[in-house]
C-alpha cells in the first residue's frame, strides 16, 4: 500500500497502460549487482522493486536479470566486460570502498541494457548533478527510473518513429542554438529542418511542428497552411 500523500510508489496510468499492452517481451539486463557499496545497493533495491511493480502489469511480457560484471575472477575477463559494455553506451563509477583500515577502488556499472525484439538501449541509472552528493545523485536516480524504463520501453517498442519538422525561414532560432533540445528530441523521434515557402504539402509527413521564437511575420499562404495542419 502507498500511504504516501504524493503517491510516490505508485505508477502513474500512462505507464500501466503501456506496460499491459506491450506485444512482445522486454528483457532488461541490470549491471548493478555483486559487493556494492550502501549506497548503490540502495539504487539496485529501488530498480528491483520498479522491475517487479512492472512485471506486476506487463505479466510475462517483461523479464529482468541482475549481473555482476565484476564476477569473473580473471582481470582480463573483467576488463573484456568492462570494455563491452562501455561500447554499448554504459558509464561506469570508479567507487572508493572502506573495509577497516583498508580502501580499496572498485568499478561499479549503474546502469541497463534494454532488449525488445531486434532492438536494444543503454539505460543510465546514476544521474550526474553537478555540486551534488553521491546519496543525494542516488535519491534523485531512484525518483526517476519510472521515467527512465519508460523512456527506454518506448524507444525500443516504437514500430515507427514519429516525425517532427522544425519551421525556418521567419528569423527562428538556428541549429546552434536549438542543439540540446535537437539533441534530446532525436532519441525518440525523427527531427528535420524545413521551410514551408508557399507548398501545401510541405507539413504533411510530419507528426508534430515546432516554430521556435520566430522574429518575422508569416506570409497569409504559409500561415493557411500552418492553420490547416494544427
């Protein structure tokens, strides 16, 4: 039961949705298992308890594994895993440990590999915050991984990818200083620069339209058109 006022262990709806209505099964391969320090055992108990609360609504259409990449007692081994999974876009933490009068280093992979059909992401579990904490990076990771897994689920379910045309030619803002969002939008959806110069058919392919800070006026044709898509 989640006697929280905020509903803080709760999944939201838009996620039981997508989770019983899912087609095929998820697999998510968690990397953060083995000797772990308090605070990254924390973070692997809340991503376990997430998986299950999923599992309860996607039934036998999501799985999950826990590994230790660490396990192998050969460096070699160690390495070859660290290396690989590094290619598939994990980040790993050099995490210092304290066993008595002894402090040893120890890496640590705080993050997933999503499967569904064909497809695979990297998902990354620690959330960097400049000027914070390790526990205070933990708490704010553990907030977000209904987002994170569902971000993930869409990206690697999505059959086709949604289209989105960014309006230039009234003055908006450029590549430069749309980067960020360009770059964050392009994860999940295919992202274009166009102009509608008077064509009709100019916003039929896309999905969505983004006219970002323009500082000239419209001509009446491209705003008909503009009208016509909303």
């Amino acid at each position: 039961f989640d006697l929280t006022s905020e509903k803080r262990y709760t999944l939201s709806k838009n996620t039981i949705t997508q989770l019983e209505t899912l087609e095929d099964v998820v697999f998510v391969r968690v990397y953060l298992e083995g000797n772990l320090p308090t605070e990254f055992r924390e973070l692997h108990d809340a991503m376990k308890e997430t998986l299950d609360d999923f599992k309860a609504y996607a039934g036998s259409n999501l799985e999950y594994e826990f590994i230790d990449p660490s396990a192998s007692i050969d460096e070699k081994e160690r390495v070859a895993v660290y290396e690989d999974l590094t290619r598939q876009g994990l980040q790993y933490s050099n995490v210092r440990m304290r066993e008595g009068d002894k402090v040893s280093e120890q890496i640590v992979f705080p993050g997933a590999i999503m499967s569904y059909r064909n497809n695979e992401t990297p998902i990354q579990l620690l959330k960097s915050q400049m000027g914070a904490s390790e526990q205070e990076m933990i708490a704010i990771s553990i907030q977000q991984l209904e987002y994170e897994l569902m971000s993930a689920i869409k990206k690697v379910s999505a059959e086709r990818k949604q289209r989105i045309g960014i309006i230039e030619g009234h003055g908006e803002l450029d590549k430069l200083q749309m980067a960020d969002a360009e770059s964050a939008l392009t994860e999940f959806y295919e992202v274009e620069r166009i102009t509608i110069d008077q064509d009709l058919n100019a916003l039929l392919p896309y999905d969505a339209i983004i006219l970002a800070r323009p500082d000239s006026a419209f001509n009446e044709q491209d705003k008909l058109i503009i009208d016509q898509f909303i």
